[in-house]
C-alpha cells in the first residue's frame, strides 16, 4: 500500500498561489477558505530585510493529532496515507480546528470576508453548503472522504485530492503530472504549479522521487516539535529558507 | 396517571402542586421565562437565517463565548455534585440541609450547558449516535461527553432518591458515592480537552484538570452562598427555622460560618493558582504565551481579577463580614462575574495567537456577536426558571430527619 506524501521545493516556488486557485477551483472552495494556501513572512529589517513565503497543503501527519482528539471518528486516516473528513459523521465540533499545529482547517459556517456572501447569492440545496456555477461532477463528490462541495455544520481540509490520488494505478511510485497517463490522478496544485516545486509520491517506495528529493536535498518537516510528523516535506536548498514561522513577535523592551 | 396525585413514602406530593409558590420562586420562573424564552427565541431565528454565521467565531478563533458559557455551566454543576457529596458520600453533616437543593441545582446547570453547547454544534443530533459509535478514546472530548452523560443520569437517579425520602438508604449511599466519582472526572476530563494541547501552549498545562475542579468547586460555592443568602433576605434566624421547618443550631451555623469560610479559603487557592498561571504566561518566551501580556489589554481580565477575585475575597476577609448575608451576596455575585469572564478569557488566550497563519497575520480579535450574547440569557433563562420552579414544586429544603441519622461514614 502507498503512503502519499508531498515534496515542496522551496527554492522553485515563486508564491504565486497558482495552488491555491487550482485548489479553490478543484475543490469548490469558499473565498479565503484556502484549503491550500501560501503564507507569506517578513524577515529582518530595512536594509536587509526580506519577504519570504511557504505554500500551505494539510500535512497528512503521520501522527495527525486532529484525528486523535476527533470524537466521532469523523476525521480519520486512511491505509494510503491520507486524513480525511467523513462528513456524514463530523458534528461540527471544531476540536480538530483547535489541535491542527498547522491551521489547515476551516468550518464553512463562519462570517464571509468577503461581500456578498456568495453562500446567499448561489444557494445551496439538497444538504449542499451552496451551489457554485461551476463545480465538481456530482458523481466525484463523496461525503465519506470530505470531497466536493461541502455540507453545512462541518470542517473541512485539504484531502490531497482524495478523488484523484484513489484512482491512481496500483504501485504507482509517484504521480508525475507530466505523465499524460498519471496525469489525472495528481492533485490538482501539483498539477497546476508552473515551476514544477510541488512533487507528489508514495513515501513508502524506494523508487519514488519524493523520497529520493528529501534524501538528497534534506527534505525537512515543519514544527517537528509537535510530533506531528508531516507527511509533506520541504526543500530549501541554498537559495530558499525555511521562514521562521512565528506569528505573532512580542516588542523586546 | 395523574402526575399531580403521586406521593412520596411519607406521602407527601411528588410535586407539590397544592402549595403556593412564594414570591421569590414566582419572580424566578417568571424572569426565567421572560430571559430565556427572548433569547432562545432571538438564538433560534439568527440561526435559522444565517448558520453558524451569526456567531463571531472564525476558523481562527473556532470556540467561542458559547464554549465559555458552557464551560461555566457544567464546571459549576461538578462543584455543586461534591458539595452535595459532603453530606451523602462523606457525612458531614453540617451540609445535609443544603444537599438537596445543590443535586437539584446541579441537574439544572447541566441542562442550560447542554443547551447551550447543542446550539453551538455543527450537527448536535448526530452527536447522540456519532458519539457512542466512535469509542475514540484518544479523544479528551470523547470521555469529556460520556462522564457529563453519566453524570446527568446519576444526578437525576440521586435526586428522586432524596425526593422519595430514601436518605439513608445503601442504594443512595453507593450511587452518592459513583455519582462523586464521575463529578470529580467529569470537570478533570473537560480540563484535558483543553490542557492536552500542545499546539496551544497557553492552555497547555497538566494542571488544568485541577483548576477546572477548583474553579468549578469555588463557584459551586458562589452558586450556594448566592442562593442560600436569597432565602435570609431578612437577615434574621426565623427565615432559616421557617425555610427548613426546624429550629436547629446546625443550621445557622452552616450559613453564617462554614459557607462563607469554606468560600474565602477556596477563593484563595483559586488566587494562589491563578497567579501561578499568569507569571508562568508572562514570562514565557514561547511562542503562543505572548498572549498574556494581550490578555492584560482586556477588560476581562481586570473583571476576573479586581471584581471577581481580590474584591470578594476582601468582602469574605474578617468573621463580621462573613456572617453578614448582605455582604455574601454580594460577594457571590461578584464572583460568579468573575468567573464568567474568566471562562471567555481562558478560551481567547489559548486562540489569540494564530496558528500558522503566515507573519501578515496578526493577534486574532474576537468579541461575542448578539446572537451569542443571547445565549446568556437563554442560558441563565432555562437555569432560572427550572430553579423556581425547584424551589416551588420539590421541596429543596428537605433533608434528612434528625432522629435517623447514622454515625457518618468512615
Ligand atoms: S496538518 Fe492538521 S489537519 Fe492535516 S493531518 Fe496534520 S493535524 Fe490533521
Ligand atoms: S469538527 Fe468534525 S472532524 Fe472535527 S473533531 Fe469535531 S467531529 Fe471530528
């Protein structure tokens, strides 16, 4: 069985969000709820200060501490590598909002930032949070995986498009979007990523890039104090850094 | 079967029907209902018209005012268990003649939690089959929610065994004692769902658990004191010999100087600890603990601090002040002020520092919008007009006939 994870390689990515919209169109998500998102950081000061950047997927921990606090089981991890939503399970707690280290997840009943509230001007029905003009086929969206538009009164992620990466051959070693043949079947951010800084595979496969990349290059993961254990890794290379991903800086006096 | 006709051992009425209720009870369910009926009624249309949308939560601030709200129901509803586990688990018995009212009162601080928390869920329903199913026992949340289950039906059980006059039995003796149990891990599991996470370091604490059964115990006294000094408005013994039917020593004794002592030293452990936490947030360089010197700019936590803290236990200090009921009213209100902001400044501070959210993302602001304002008068609505109707119907002054009283418990 796979283990899917992800390479992202620092030193390509320009931070022009091509993910994000890709993700947004893939998945049919509400404005600034970006399941994939790229954060942006400042580093140091006038003269010598610099703007550096991180693209922002769920990790798909290996040790997911969302799934652990999960009452219902609702969110869960799958043999290949996966954590998903089952969104005929999820209560809406928020639990796992609150134990996600990295802050991927979003519960769709919250004030939109943006006016009008695009819930109201594209109503949903038939349980659909609304109807966005274009959208996933009906018959790729499965409530079990937290896949197409989404329910009211629950959360959501990132689910390393689950409806893709399922339907890959078996043994695959990595999902190489400019293989015509594999093409489909690669999250729709890898897809998408002009600079080729995204590289998606199975972890588990001594043959696959991925695992190559963090080998040689030093793949690293982020905040491994938590014991998370991201299943996406991050390249720096000498060109790029790892920003440090503090929020907010109290004033030293 | 008429409800109304149904009769205890000794025969008097299950509930007392025949009886008028006396002003005070009659002000509390008529306030109750008025409170919660206006705002469950302004919960239910906001919501129906706008989701969880109508609550200023956010994905970066996911619990809210109502968690706090919550919080303070259920912890208050643990300390008012082992308040009453004084008399029937430990046999004390200065504190039988308030044993009944504090199960009564735990039972209805449970409901107006469970309510609240009910409208704050995504799919409360599926919770009734989604929970039971999981059996995930990683989740703090998980066992958070079947001891609270426990706990309510034990209450319940514990309750009709005191209003059908089974005081002494072995039966009530060992369901006492489960029923304390369950209330001392109730409140310890909710401080686990909030001290096991790491990723949120200013809640993370292996303490938690005990602040939350101290708190929890300290407001369950605030709760008692508040109530019991209500019933002595006129400041004299006969209100107390009336109200119990008994002239008995024990009585004012309790009132007049155990209550309000056992009030000032809790209310100073809770200090002593409360203290400990902020030194430890200020001085952290942590990232996520810069959110205390945030919380010094709220004004929930001068509230906590000045008027529900260091103001009462000034108010409790010296034996006259104790023993007057004016001033432990008004030392249990503010405390009960006090704790309320607390609980909503406990769950800002652990959410105040984005998780993640790149450096162009700054503290995340958070104030409670009307609808979930509203959930404080439904909440204390259906709290208030279950207890007058308590006080009215079942006979919360009852306790145990003197005469049959055995040795206490070893
Ligand atoms: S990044 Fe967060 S949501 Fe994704 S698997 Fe890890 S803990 Fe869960
Ligand atoms: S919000 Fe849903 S997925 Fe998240 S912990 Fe609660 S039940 Fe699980």
């Amino acid at each position: 069985m796979a283990r899917w994870g992800m390479v992202i390689d620092l030193e390509k990515c320009t931070g022009c969000q091509a993910c994000t919209t890709a993700c947004q169109m893939e998945n049919n998500r509400l404005p600034g709820e970006n399941w994939q998102d790229v954060l942006f950081y400042n580093e140091g000061e006038y003269p010598s200060g610099k703007l550096t950047w991180l693209p922002r997927p769920c990790m798909h921990c290996e040790n997911p501490s969302c799934v652990a606090v999960c009452p219902t089981k609702a969110t869960y991890k799958t043999e290949d590598g996966a954590v998903l939503i089952n969104w005929e399970r999820c209560i809406g707690c928020k639990y796992c909002m609150i134990a996600c280290p990295y802050g991927v997840r979003f519960y769709a009943e919250e004030k939109q930032k943006t006016q009008p509230d695009i819930r109201k001007v594209y109503p949903g029905d038939s349980g659909k949070m609304w109807n966005p003009p274009y959208r996933m086929p009906e018959h790729k969206r499965n409530l079990k995986w937290g896949v197409g538009v989404q329910p009211k009164g629950v959360v959501s992620k990132c689910n390393f498009c689950y409806h893709r990466i399922s339907q890959a051959p078996k043994g695959t070693p990595d999902l190489d979007p400019n293989d015509p043949k594999l093409r489909d079947f690669t999250p729709a951010c890898v897809v998408t990523c002009a600079p080729t800084a995204r590289y998606f595979g199975d972890l588990d496969n001594p043959k696959s890039k991925v695992r190559q990349l963090i080998a040689e290059k030093r793949g690293v993961r982020l905040q491994d104090q938590t014991g998370n254990r991201p299943q996406v890794y991050y390249l720096a290379g000498e060109a790029a850094t790892i920003p440090e991903t503090r929020s907010v800086r109290r004033k030293q006096s | 079967m008429n409800i109304a006709t149904l009769t205890t051992r000794s025969g008097l009425p299950l509930l007392d029907f025949n009886s008028r209720p006396d002003p005070t009870s009659a002000f509390m369910m008529l306030a109750g209902a008025i409170a919660g009926g206006i705002g469950l009624a302004a919960v239910f249309i906001n919501l129906f018209l706008d989701g969880h949308a109508a609550f200023n939560t956010s994905s970066d601030m996911a619990w809210g005012a109502p968690i706090a709200y919550y919080l303070f129901f259920l912890l208050t509803s643990s300390g008012l268990t082992i308040i009453a586990s004084l008399d029937t688990v430990f046999g004390l018995r200065t504190f039988y003649p308030i044993a009944k009212r504090c199960v009564w009162l735990a039972i209805i601080t449970l409901v107006a939690g469970f309510t609240i928390l009910a409208l704050e869920l995504g799919h409360p329903f599926r919770m009734l089959w989604a929970m039971p199913t999981a059996l995930q026992i990683y989740s703090p949340m998980w066992w958070m929610g079947a001891l609270y289950s426990i706990d309510l039906v034990l209450l319940c059980v514990k309750f009709y065994l005191l209003h059908t006059e089974n005081w002494n039995s072995r039966l009530t003796h060992h369901l006492s004692i489960v029923s304390f149990v369950v209330c001392i891990l109730a409140p310890g599991t909710l401080g686990l769902v909030f001290g096991m996470m790491a990723m949120r370091p200013a809640w993370y604490s292996p303490v938690m658990p005990m602040y939350f059964i101290l708190t929890g115990f300290m407001s369950a006294v605030a709760f008692v004191v508040f109530f019991t000094s209500l019933l002595r408005r006129e400041n004299s013994a006969a209100a107390v010999v009336r109200e119990h039917r008994r002239a008995d020593e024990q009585l004012l004794h309790l009132y007049d100087m155990v209550l309000p002592r056992l009030f000032f030293v809790t209310l100073l452990a809770v200090i002593a600890m409360r203290v400990g936490q902020i030194i430890t947030g200020l001085w952290s360089n942590y990232e996520g603990m810069e959110a205390h010197w945030k919380a010094l700019e709220s004004p929930l936590f001068h509230i906590e601090i000045w008027a529900g803290f260091i103001l009462p236990a000034a108010l409790m200090s010296t034996n006259a002040l104790r023993a007057n009921p004016k001033m432990q009213l008004l030392a249990s209100v503010l405390f009960m002020v006090g704790i309320f902001s607390a609980r909503l400044e406990l769950l800002i501070v652990g959410q105040q520092v984005p998780l993640f959210k790149g450096y162009w993302a700054d503290y995340v602001e958070y104030t409670p919008s009307f609808t979930e304002w509203m959930l404080v008068p439904a909440g204390f609505g259906i709290f208030l007009f279950l207890y007058g109707a308590g006080n009215w119907l079942l006979r919360l002054s009852e306790s145990r006939v003197p005469e049959r009283l055995p040795e206490p418990a070893h």
